[in-house]
C-alpha cells in the first residue's frame, strides 16, 4: 500500500472519530487497535486494521508503516479510567513511552517513510497547578513540568524526537482535556447534573485548558496538511476556563443547578494518587496554532458544551 495514512488508538473517541473524517475526505486510512474487530465496526471504510499492542515487537508493523505518508500516534493507556496503583501507573508509562519508540523503529525500518508523524503528548507536560492565578498561560515554550504526569510527558516526547532525524516533519500534539459526550470528563459530569447533583470537583478555581472534540480533530488535519507545522502543537482552545466556569455553563446548558461539589477527599478515595490531577489543572494556550491562522470553531466554553450536549457529540 502506498499514499495511507496510520492512526494508533483508532477505537479511542479522538482517533475513531478523526478516521472517519479523513476517510470521508477520500483518504486511505489503516487503523491500528487492539481490537480490530471493533476498529472495523467503529470505523466502517478503513483500507485495513491492524493489531496494535505496546508491548508487540516494532518489525510486526514495518510493512504497514512503509509508503504511509502519514502516522498518527495517540494510542495510550486511558490515564483517569482506574484508581492510580503502581501497576496502573506503570501500564500508563509503558503504552506511551514503549508504543511510540515502536512506532519510530519501524519507521526506521521502512524504506518508504512517511512524510509527517504526529505524536500524541498532552499538557500534563506542564506540571499541574492547583489554581489559574498559580500560573501565567503557558505557550509551547513554557517550561517542564516535575510531577509524575510530566515526566510521562516528557518522556513520551523525547521517545518520538529520532523520528526528526530520520528526514521526517515530527508534531509533539499536546492536547488539553477533549470536550465529547462519547468518552472523557464531560460524559463522566452529565450523569451527576442530570440527577440534580452535579458541581465543581475539588476548589473549583483549578484551570481547564479545554477543547470541543471537533477543533481537536481539525487541528490534526490541518496539522496533518500544512508543513509549517513541526515541534510542539498546544491542541486547546484559546480561552481557559477554571472547573468553576465549566460546572455552572454546563448547569445552564443542562438547565440544572451546580450546587453539589465534589470535594477533594472524595476524589481521593476513589482515584488515589492519580486525584492530584483531578484536582489540579494547567492554563494552556494555542501558541502554535494561533501563529499559522488556525480558526477555532468553539473558542467560547458555553458555546461549545451547548453544541456537545445538544448534538450528543
């Protein structure tokens, strides 16, 4: 095959989601997922689907990889889904770091090799702050972050860098949090405001560097199609909000109260360690985006969850 171009974690909300948008513009898309059953399903018209897993050898893919002329990497171990064990964070370490340095030995490998290879990361790479006024925005220049979301970060980035040497455009996407009613924190907080018991988690006063899932995936095709594009890409909408924001829009779009916070400790107990980033957030801005035109279609929070809750999105 010649001209495709691979997604990893094609059966997440974000990859399946942005499969079908390319297939639909006539591109030739392989899918590469755990369950290719269920890449298939979800993803109907895919030129093929591949099994992925992190832990697989990199020469089982160096035959898909070669003639693409695009990889697009997001495949990783959901973060928030579980309690944080050693295990859980271990297993979300290694889908990331072991995956991508796959992905680029096969790259390596292939004797045709793609054009662009767009690497998932996401602004955890900042550090996480407990309040917007702990920070000022951050811009792809903005310094590292020290905690462990961070160093996966980090680390997760520096595995994808050999790809620039070996000729090809590399985009370090660092996506905020995904507005989408399929997946994420947005479905995770209608239930509660549809019972009458939605609010703010933890202070309320953290950041949420946001973005509607249909700007996140036409940042990826216009990174995907325009070669100014290379290094890190912050993927969030231009306007911040803090958690307290989010919760009353969501309340006035749901036509219900946001008077129930979730505090803290009770985050604690179900997440663990991994509640520190529930609780806490990042103020990210598009950078990168902004610099080469990139129009958002919901830069606005209220607007955007009025369209994500409306359309089932």
């Amino acid at each position: 095959m010649e001209g495709h171009i691979v997604i990893t974690g094609a059966t997440g909300v974000i990859g399946a989601e942005l499969a079908r948008r390319l297939i639909a513009r006539g591109e030739k898309v392989v899918l590469f997922a755990r369950s290719t059953g269920g890449a298939a399903e979800k993803v109907p018209g895919a030129a093929a689907c591949v099994r992925w897993d992190s832990d697989m050898t990199s020469g089982k893919w160096v035959a898909d990889v070669d003639g693409a002329k695009a990889i697009i990497h997001l495949a990783g171990k959901p973060l928030l889904e579980s309690r944080w064990t050693e295990e859980h964070k271990k297993e979300c370490y290694d889908s990331r770091i072991n995956g991508t340095k796959h992905i680029v030995s096969a790259i390596a490998a292939a004797a045709r090799k793609p054009e662009v290879f767009i690497s998932a990361s996401a602004i955890g790479y900042y550090g996480s702050f407990e309040q917007c006024s702990d920070t000022s925005e951050l811009d792809e220049s903005g310094p590292e972050g020290r905690d462990f979301l961070a160093k996966i970060c980090i680390d997760w980035e520096k595995a994808a860098l050999p790809a620039a040497d070996l000729g090809v455009r590399l985009v370090l996407l660092r996506t905020g949090i995904v507005f989408s009613t399929k997946g994420g924190m947005l479905q995770k907080m209608i239930a509660p405001f549809s019972f009458f018991l939605g609010g703010p988690v933890g202070s309320g006063r953290q950041c949420l560097s946001w973005i509607h899932l249909d700007d996140e995936i036409n940042c990826i095709i216009d990174i995907l199609d325009d070669s100014r594009y290379s290094g890190a890409v912050n993927a969030v909408a231009p306007l911040p909000a803090t958690m307290n924001d989010f919760a009353r829009e969501l309340g006035k779009v749901m036509g219900r109260p946001s008077l129930v916070p979730v505090p803290k400790l009770a985050v604690q107990l179900l997440m663990g360690e991994g509640a520190e980033y529930a609780v806490k957030g990042q103020r990210v801005i598009p950078g990168a985006l902004e610099r080469n035109g990139f129009v958002f279609r919901y830069p606005v929070l209220a607007d955007a969850l009025q369209d994500l809750v409306s359309n089932n999105k």
